[in-house]
C-alpha cells in the first residue's frame, strides 16, 4: 500500500501465511487427537485439559549409563516373572528327585469295640502300623520327569539372559538419545537466540529504509522456523526422556525389585 514494493512480495507473504495456517491447523489437529486419547486412556472424559509437569526423570539425575542398566536389570517385569518361573522350575526338579527317596508312613488307630460305649481297658483298643514305600523301578518315569523339568530351567535361564542383553541395548540406546536430545535443545536455543537478535536489527533497518521487503521477510521466516524447532526439540527431549523411564522401569507405578537369590 505504501508502494515499497512490488506485488510478488505480497504474494510471498501470503504464501507463507497460508503455509502457517494450515500448519496450525495440523497441529490443532493433532492435539485434539492426542488429548483425546491420553485422557481415553485414564478414563476421564476426552476433552479434559492435560497438564504437563516436569519428568521423574533428568539429565543430571542419570547419572551414569551403568547405573541406568543396573536400575532397569531391577526393575523390569519380564526378568521378574523369568525370575519366578526359574525358580518354581526348580521346586519341581527338587520334588521329582525326591521320588527317589523311600516313603516311611506311620498310622495310629484308635477305637472302642463291644455292645456299650464303655471307656475302659477292655473296650477300647488301639493299633499302630508303620509302612515302608519304596518304589525302586518305574521304567526311568521319574528320572525322565527330572530331566524334563531340568531343561525347561535352562530354557529359561537361557531366556533370561538374553532378555538381560536386550534391556541392556534397550537401556543404551535410551540413554544416548536423551543426551542427544539434551545438546539439540541447546544449539536449538542458541539458534533461536541468534535468530531473534538478527530479526531485531532487521526489523530495525527495515523501519527505517535501509533494508528491502525481501531480506526483512527472510529475517522473520528464519526467526518462525527457530521457535518451531525449538519446540519440537523440546518434544523430542520429553519423548526420550518417557523411552528411558519406561526401558529402566523408572516410572512411580514400578513394584519394588525382587530378590535374586
């Protein structure tokens, strides 16, 4: 309107307008749908507000990644009911090898005979009997049975293991893709940062002449694109940060570890 410049720079702004808009109205979009399902999960009603709180977990509280594998060897549910089907394995291995072991019964009878119930010491009478089993030949039953229980312990002692390196490599990958996460919303502020002081002296210059349509609409794209990337890294931070919770078992709802031994 002012005749400082020519029509295809209306036509730019408006372009990029339009591409924001619908930007926007993705992200509209895409948090409703979000919202929505968040709240389906917990069973409350779909459009109640979410607020978001600050992690359980940090960047300073990770501490090192072998603490962070200790922790998620501890507290992940599949070693726990490894842990306990190896453990109930070997109760049968135990009962199995006691069938080998001889059977000593012992019976005591106690009883009134006669026409009258008389208590006294010629009419009650009383036995005792003691029975010795001993099954020594059952065509190999037993020892199969033992040998049965004895692989499926393997089995899952085997099982158990590799479930361990998998949490580990679960747990390393997590762990590095916080601190990746952490340094890219660090170049993203300094990016940022850079781009609001670069659109400040632009805008400046532009006020007063000395700078054209073009370099002025080029300054505030640059700065739009830094905040959207700023946030999005900041997304992906918290992201990494609910991978790691979940890989460690870190999350408050964990039950307490269970003894090893």
């Amino acid at each position: 309107k002012n005749d400082k410049a020519t029509r295809e720079i209306v036509f730019r702004a408006q372009a990029e307008l339009s591409d924001l808009q619908q930007q926007q109205a993705e992200a509209e979009r895409v948090h409703d749908r979000a919202r929505a399902y968040f709240n389906f999960l917990l069973n409350r009603p779909l459009t109640t507000p979410i607020e978001l709180g600050e992690s359980t977990v940090t960047v300073r509280q990770l501490g090192d990644l072998s603490a962070v594998q200790a922790r998620a060897q501890g507290n992940r549910d599949e070693l726990r009911q490894l842990h306990y089907t190896q453990r109930g394995l070997g109760d049968l291995v135990n009962l199995s090898k006691a069938a080998f072991l001889p059977e000593v019964l012992l019976a005591v009878d106690y009883g009134i005979e006669g026409e009258e119930y008389r208590f006294d010491s010629d009419s009650d009478f009383w036995m005792a009997s003691v029975v010795l089993k001993w099954n020594l030949f059952n065509g190999f039953q037993d020892k199969s049975q033992v040998r049965q229980y004895e692989l499926q312990r393997n089995m899952v002692q085997a099982r158990q293991e590799e479930v361990r390196k998998q949490i580990g490599i679960e747990t390393r990958n997590a762990y590095h893709s916080v601190q990746v996460a952490a340094r890219k919303i660090e170049a993203a502020a300094a990016f940022l940062e850079s781009a609001r002081a670069s659109y400040k002296i632009v805008e400046r210059k532009f006020a007063e002449g000395m700078s054209p349509q073009i370099e002025y609409l080029d300054s505030r794209t640059t700065l739009t694109n830094a905040e959207i990337n700023y946030i999005n890294v900041q997304q992906d931070y918290r992201i990494a940060l609910a991978e790691l919770e979940r890989v460690s078992g870190s999350y408050p709802f964990n039950p307490e570890r269970f003894d090893n031994e």
